[in-house]
C-alpha cells in the first residue's frame, strides 16, 4: 500500500510473482508491505529486496561463492 504524506492511501498492490518491477509515484510518502495468508497451511518467507532500479545493487558485487551458496539455499539445494 503506497501513501501521501499526508497518510492518504494512493495506491494497493497484490503482487503474486516472484519478482516485479513497478515505478514508485512521485507523490508517494511511505509504503505498507503485508504477506498475506490466502488458505496456504504454511508460508516460509526468505527475504524482500526493495531498490532503485536504476542504482547498481550492492547485493550484485557479492562474491561469485557467495552468490552461488545463497542461490543453493534459495532453492533448499543445501
């Protein structure tokens, strides 16, 4: 849920894809993430990654081994 500063809602997203790309509104203030429960008996988050798009990721300059354990982990391979 995206908001004005003056806590006016501007905007709600149901987002149901692994990755999404979405372009922050100019008057938007603050923002609400909610995980959401929709029957499932069990739910196991691992991590959100918010940034700008348009800055490089620090999360990018990690180290080849690094980045291919948290690859393994993402998929339960460890």
């Amino acid at each position: 849920v995206l908001y004005k500063k003056n806590g006016e809602q501007i905007k709600t997203m149901i987002i149901e894809d692994d990755d999404i790309e979405f372009e922050y509104p100019k008057d938007a203030y603050s923002y609400k993430i909610e995980l959401m429960n929709a029957g499932f008996q069990h739910l196991q988050f691992r991590r959100i990654i918010i940034e700008d798009q348009n800055i490089k990721s620090s999360h990018l300059t990690i180290s080849t081994d690094i980045s291919k354990t948290i690859d393994k982990i993402r998929h339960n391979e460890v």
